[in-house]
C-alpha cells in the first residue's frame, strides 16, 4: 500500500470574484498571491519580461485623493502589459446621480477588472453586486487589503516567513488596523493592538481574525505592547473624512506617537502605511530611522497589487 507523503499547501481551485476584504482570499490563496508578487519584484529588478496582463484595462475609480494607490496601481497595469484609466469624481455620471449598479454595468463591458476608492464600504459592495468583472477595493472607510497584502510581503522579505512574527499596531483601530489584523491572523503573525479606549478595533474584524485561529491581543497600553515587538506599525490618527474630530483624537491619543522613548529597548522594524502626519502619530526621526522600512512597504504596494490583478484575471 503506496503512502501520500506529499505536504505541499494546496492552492485555491480559483481566486476570489472581488477582493474587497482581505479575507475574500484563503490563508493557501494569500500565501499564492505574495509569492507571486515576490516573483513580480524580482523580474522588475532583473528586466524579465511578465505582461500577464497584456491588452486587459483596469478601470481605477477615486473618490479619495491618493497617491501610492493611484500610481502603483496605474504602474503596475502598465508593466503588466496592460492599460489603466482614472476616473476621479467629476470624470463619471456618479456625480450627476447616475446610480453606481449602473456604473458597474456599464464599466464591466469595457473593462476587465475595476477598482475603487471610495469612502462608503456599502458602496463598494454595491459596485462588485452589479460587476461582471472583479471589483478591487483600493481603501473604503471600513478596509485597505491591498495595503495588508503590501504589509505582508514586507514583513516576509525581512523575516523570510511567518513563523515566530511578533506585530504591534499601535493608534487608531482604523481600515489600516483592521485589514492588518485579518491579514496577519491569516498568514500565522502574532499580533498586540495598542489604542485608547473607544478607538480599537471593531468586534467584528477581531471575530474574523478569531476565525482563523490567531485574533489579536488588545490593550490600552502602547508600552507593553511595543516590548517585544519585532515589527511596530502606525497610521494616522485623524483620517480623511474625521477633520471635526482633529482635537479630540489628538488629545485621546497623547502617548501613543512612535517616538524614541516609546520605542527605547526595543530593535522593532517601523511600518507606515503613509502618508505619515509628523509629529503626530510618529515623529520624523523615527520614520527616518534605520529601523524604518515605510519605503519598502510603499514599495510592495507595486508588487503586491500586481500579483492581485493577475491572479483575480488570470487565476492562480
């Protein structure tokens, strides 16, 4: 009798349809997609040819300002061998009160693959409901994954994998934090979120994190936190849209900036999602340290967000 000693991970039968969450890609399907923007990163560096993408067109719809997401994913489709368009807010029907099912119907017949910013997640929902080609969620209020994919392959290229990780987010429980938390619960990284009281991560993204066998540790206290870290991350704490409440988030989160007290003892690597509000959040030393790896995650953005693309058109 013949014994299957075979321990390959077994990848996805197909990707997901959309990419709105996270966790819209299996643990086996994450893990496919870094690999291949690991692939992606060193052809880049090497000339290798890889259009995988060649003669498809993404349609890129902002209602955010943006600048690492526009251009790395305009960027990447381009090396790609593919094309993007941008559509800013006064560049659709959307603003003249076209309904966004309408939108995605009619996108989805020229394009194939879209991706959005958007501030309403709901929203986002509704434009994949009405698509017949991938809808990609480029940041909503409730999410960044394309972020988290970045974050991940970062954390991968300094540690060589996941094994024994230890991940600290400390500040807002915001999109950032929450696609971070799902991600890292995801690929195995052991991970301690430090916020204020009332600003931690909602009780559904720490279910979801649960589901996956490693929801986050939560505490109020960034000290503790950050002792053992090996990898210490922050965001803004006062994000596009919460303008009125600039004061009170700055007086909630005193304590909280990644500074040299704060990170004194410790050798943890600093990630940023940027843009990064100097003196808030962080303060420039610090992101300028050599520690700082923000570059490198912005970066990854290009690789990780090319290997999404090819793997939500082409398949794994």
């Amino acid at each position: 009798m013949s014994t299957n000693t075979d321990t390959t991970t077994p990848m996805p039968a197909q990707p997901p349809n959309h990419f709105l969450t996270v966790d819209d890609l299996s643990p086996a399907g994450l893990e496919s997609v870094l690999d291949l923007a690991s692939t992606y990163k060193h052809q880049l560096s090497t000339a290798e040819p890889h259009a995988d993408l060649a003669g498809k067109t993404m349609a890129m719809l902002f209602e955010k300002p943006s600048t690492r997401t526009r251009v790395s994913f305009e960027t990447g489709m381009t090396q790609l061998g593919g094309h993007a368009i941008f559509l800013g807010p006064d560049d659709t029907q959307l603003g003249r009160g076209e309904p966004l099912k309408d939108t995605s119907r009619a996108l989805s017949g020229y394009v194939d693959v879209i991706m959005a910013r958007l501030f309403d997640h709901a929203d986002l929902e509704e434009l994949a409901a009405y698509a017949d080609v991938p809808v990609v969620n480029g940041l909503t209020d409730d999410a960044h994954p394309c972020q988290t994919l970045a974050d991940l392959l970062t954390i991968k290229e300094l540690f060589g994998d996941f094994d024994d990780v230890s991940a600290t987010w400390v500040g807002d429980g915001n999109n950032v934090a929450q696609s971070f938390a799902i991600g890292c619960a995801m690929a195995g990284v052991d991970l301690t979120v430090a916020t204020p009281e009332g600003y931690g991560l909602d009780e559904e993204t720490i279910e979801t994190a649960a589901s996956f066998g490693n929801a986050p540790t939560v505490t109020t206290d960034p000290e503790a936190a950050v002792a053992d870290a090996d990898v210490v991350y922050t965001d803004v704490w006062v994000s596009m849209g919460e303008e009125a409440e600039r004061d009170e988030k700055l007086a909630a989160f005193d304590g909280y900036q990644l500074n040299g007290d704060l990170l004194a003892g410790t050798d943890a690597y600093v990630m940023h999602c940027l843009p990064a509000h100097r003196g808030e959040e962080v303060d420039d030393e610090t992101v300028e340290s050599e520690n700082s790896v923000v570059w490198q995650q912005a970066e990854n953005r290009l690789h990780a967000q090319k290997a999404l693309l090819s793997t939500l058109v082409n398949g794994y």
